[in-house]
C-alpha cells in the first residue's frame, strides 16, 4: 500500500535525514496543520529501519498512541512503547534494560518524570532523539533530564521553542514550515475575534487566590493548568484523591506526584485533605458559574443564526461539566476527547458541519486535519495557555474561513482565565509569527 502523499517541504527536511546532512540540532517550527507530525514520524521510521536508536517524547499519553497508529500505517512496529510510568516499571519487570540498543521508542513526558526513569535515561544515548511539543525550561524538572539526552544524543530535532536555550546557536538550525492547506497552497485563514464581558464575583475571585496559592504548596502542581473554576475543582478532587489513597490512583493516572504524596507525614497529609475538603465546600456555596451562563447565551444566539459553535475546554472532567450544562438547556451537544476512536471524532465534525454543537478538548484541533465550518462560533471556555495552542484552535493550517473566536473575560477579574486576555488579544493579531 503506498505511503501518504508528502508535500514539498515535508520531503525536504526527511530528504536531509535520508542523505546524512542533517545538522545535529534541527528546531523545527511548524504550524498546525502543516505536516510536521508526518514528517516527523517517516524520518523516526526511516532512521530505526536503518539500525538506529530512535527515542520520541510526547507530551501525552494519548499522542503517544496517535504517533504509535501513525507509525503503524507507515510500516513501523516501535520497539517500546512508554505511554505512563506504569509501562516503563511492567518492562523494568521483565527486564534489566527496557531499552533496546536500536529500534524505535515512543514515551510520554511523564515517563521522563518519573523517579523510575531516572537510571534508565541517565545511560541512554540515542542515534536520534525527538522531542515533540513539549515546553520545557533548561532549569524546570521535565527540562533537565530532557536537555541531559539530548546531550548525549548524536541528532536532536525538537519543536517547542523552550527547547531553544537548550543548546547554542553554532549546534542547531531553525527548519520553518509554511502555513498551507492540506492540498499544500499557503493560506492566510480568515477569523475575528470577541471578547464577551461578564460580572465577576468578589468571593469567587477570594476562593481562586487561595486554591491557586494551595496548588503552589501540593504535588507537581501547576496553576496555568487550571484556567477555570471547573478546572480548579476538578485539581481539587484530584488532590483528595491523591493524599487519601495515594494507592488506588489509577496507573494511568500514575505520575511523579502520587510519589511525593506517599512521601507526606500523615499528619500532613492530614492537613493538607482537610483543607481541601473545606476549599472544595466554599466553592460549592458559590452562585452558578457566570462564564458557563455567558457560554449558555453565546451558544443560543449562534444556534438562532443557523451557526455551528465548538466550546473548548482544557480537560475532559471540563468537556463533561460544559455538555451537561449545554444539553440542560436543549441544546445537541456532541463531546469529543483526545480518547475518542476516529470514527466517533468524524461523526462529531459531520454533527457540527450541518450546524451542531461540539465540545472538546485541545488534542481534538492538532489531531483535526480539515477546516472548520464556514461561520463556526468558536467559544474559547478555557483559554489556550500558548501561541502553539491558539494555532490550534484556529485551526491554522486548516483553510478555515469565516471563524469568530469569542473570548471571555470577568470584570473583575476572577480566575486565571481573566487575567490571560489581554495576552491572547495579542498574539491573535498575528498568530503564526512571533514568540510567547
């Protein structure tokens, strides 16, 4: 069966790998939409069938399994598959090393996390190593062991900017993607923006301060992440979890922080849930959500136009949370996660195409290689955190056109999510040029 069609510049960078020019350090920036998963996923395929140590490093695990079903369609069988720490412990099981010493190697950053993986990648020195989408610092925890291989590495390509200050200028050249169509034409995608005000509430705002200081305190917290007030009751209960049975998190769930949890005193560990239960009460108490009320109204006065509208949401507990509340007011509501097969993923697009609503999370738009619908009302509930994500939820690269973002915004400000606008306004005014 023949491969997938590469375009122009696709084959130009693989072209580099295939003839041994490649410099060691490629920073490849590329648009969604612009085939940069492809082509980097035909030169791992490439590289392993020639012998060579292969290491690739998503920043999820369900793009783990994305890249792993891509590879599969180009001929490539990985000779490891890390998608959590669990995967890595079940193969430190059965064997001393679970690297091979040539093949191809797919993880997930929280495999790079974890405390298990710290002796395995301290000696491992691959041919080739890949890092795709993850932000990193030179001084953060993903950052150090990332930078330490990368090192070590004969060949690195990675795709997020952070990764810049990883080496100096003399070892690494910038490899730029133009922004195209799927049939490879260079586009300029047609979008507006709005922002949609609402009444922010004082104790809400009070509430968000203390959860947001409490983050800072408790295990691999991290306060970017949790935009809203659905995301930050959904960390809260997570964090409940976590200190009162560390042991029952699912492996899936597994990471570096369900080890420093079981690292607490009980005593603190004690503290530290009931300060959370009475945190996760307060906010209870709390009047219904005025961001999910403005969303509501937004939603209708695109429906009454015939409009189709996406919400966007940062988690799945959040894509839940917005359905309900859109399908308590009639509204057809289709969900769609990264977890969804790809059958269900086109059912939900054909749904929206003839004027439905869908709610997803942000893996949906980088896994979407069509464009959205003429006119689509793109509701941004939880804000992208990046430059990268705001790509994606344009669906850069895509031939969208005629696509209104509407950003929402508390007066005053309440959760993270506010206090991001300004920013976003920014760089939406030129989206794909520019740094964060």
């Amino acid at each position: 069966m023949p491969g997938p069609t590469l375009l122009p510049h696709q084959q130009a960078l693989i072209e580099e790998y295939r003839s041994g020019s490649a410099p060691r350090v490629v920073a490849l920036d590329a648009p969604v939409g612009s085939g940069k998963t492809l082509t980097l996923a035909t030169i791992a395929a490439e590289r392993a069938a020639h012998g060579d140590l292969v290491l690739m490093v998503l920043s999820h695990n369900l793009l783990v399994r994305q890249m792993t079903e891509l590879l599969s369609q180009l001929g490539a069988r990985p000779a490891a598959i890390f998608a959590s720490p669990a995967d890595l412990r079940l193969a430190l099981d059965e064997r001393d090393s679970p690297l091979p010493d040539s093949g191809l190697v797919v993880c997930s950053t929280s495999v790079v996390l974890s405390p298990v993986a710290a002796k395995v990648l301290s000696t491992a020195s691959p041919s080739l190593l890949i890092v795709d989408d993850v932000p990193a610092s030179l001084s953060s925890a993903l950052g150090r062991p990332l930078s330490a291989l990368a090192d070590r590495a004969q060949r690195v390509i990675f795709t997020d900017g952070a990764a810049n200050a990883w080496f100096p200028a003399s070892e690494k050249r910038i490899w730029t993607f133009p922004l195209t169509g799927n049939d490879g034409r260079q586009i300029a995608p047609e979008f507006s923006v709005r922002i949609r005000e609402y009444p922010g509430n004082p104790t809400e705002a009070v509430l968000v301060r203390r959860a947001v200081q409490l983050f800072d305190r408790l295990p691999s917290a991290i306060p970017s992440l949790f935009f809203t007030r659905t995301a930050i009751q959904s960390a809260l209960l997570h964090r409940v979890r976590l200190f009162e049975n560390p042991e029952q998190v699912s492996q899936e769930e597994a990471s570096q922080e369900e080890d420093i949890a079981r690292s607490w005193s009980p005593d603190a560990r004690r503290e530290a849930i009931e300060t959370l239960w009475r945190l996760l009460e307060d906010f209870d108490s709390l009047p219904q959500d005025e961001r999910i009320l403005s969303l509501i109204e937004e939603t209708r006065s695109a429906s009454d136009l015939g409009f189709p509208v996406t919400i966007t949401t940062g988690l799945v507990q959040e894509a839940d949370y917005v359905a309900a509340a859109m399908q308590s007011h009639g509204f057809p509501v289709s969900t769609v996660t990264a977890s969804l097969p790809a059958a269900g993923r086109a059912d939900a697009v054909a749904k929206l195409q003839s004027g439905g609503v869908l709610v997803v999370t942000f893996p949906f738009f980088s896994d979407m290689q069509r464009p959205l619908p003429n006119g689509t009302r793109n509701l941004w509930f939880r804000p992208p955190a990046n430059r990268r994500q705001v790509q994606q939820l344009l669906g850069l690269g895509m031939s969208s056109r005629g696509v209104e973002v509407v950003l929402f915004r508390a007066v005053p400000p309440v959760t993270p999510a506010d206090e991001v606008v300004d920013n976003l306004e920014a760089i939406l005014e030129n989206p794909w040029q520019g740094s964060d």
